[in-house]
C-alpha cells in the first residue's frame, strides 16, 4: 500500500481496509445514532403526551376516591384531604 491508498486486487477490485471498516461504517453508524435519536424522541414526547387518568369532568371529591383506591393516599390521608375539600 502506498499513500495510504487500498490495495487493488487481481481482477482489480479493492481489497478490504485492514481494520475492517469498509466505505459504508459511518453511513450505517450515522444512520443508527439518528435512529436511536428519533426512539427517544418518540419515547419522551409520547410519556409527556399521555393521557391522564382524571376527566376534567371529575369532581375534586371523584379525583381524591380515585386516588384512594389506587393506593396512592393512607386512609388518614384520605380523610384529612376530604374534610380540606369539604366533602
């Protein structure tokens, strides 16, 4: 190799780079990282987006019993909370 020029075969075509990279390795590198950009992208804009779990038809009252039996709130919590929103 002279230069740093590849070596060319006995039919004339180019030999492989002796590290293994061939002329495609950035391309395919490049389209994976833009990929793996656009995933994330996706994941984040879709947890931000989600929907709630509360209709903006729920009461305060309806909201609070809600959160009570997910588990969210200890029962002292829950009536403390209760008589705040004076139900």
């Amino acid at each position: 190799m002279v230069n740093g020029a590849s070596e060319v075969g006995p039919i004339g075509a180019r030999m492989p780079r002796p590290d293994g990279l061939g002329p495609h390795h950035l391309m395919i590198v490049q389209i994976v990282i833009v990929a793996a950009a656009l995933v994330i992208l996706w994941w984040m804009l879709r947890s931000h987006y989600k929907k709630s779990s509360f209709n903006k038809s729920d009461t305060p009252l309806d909201i609070l019993n809600k959160r009570y039996a997910a588990g969210e709130l200890t029962k002292e919590e829950y009536e403390r909370l209760k008589k705040d929103i004076g139900a």
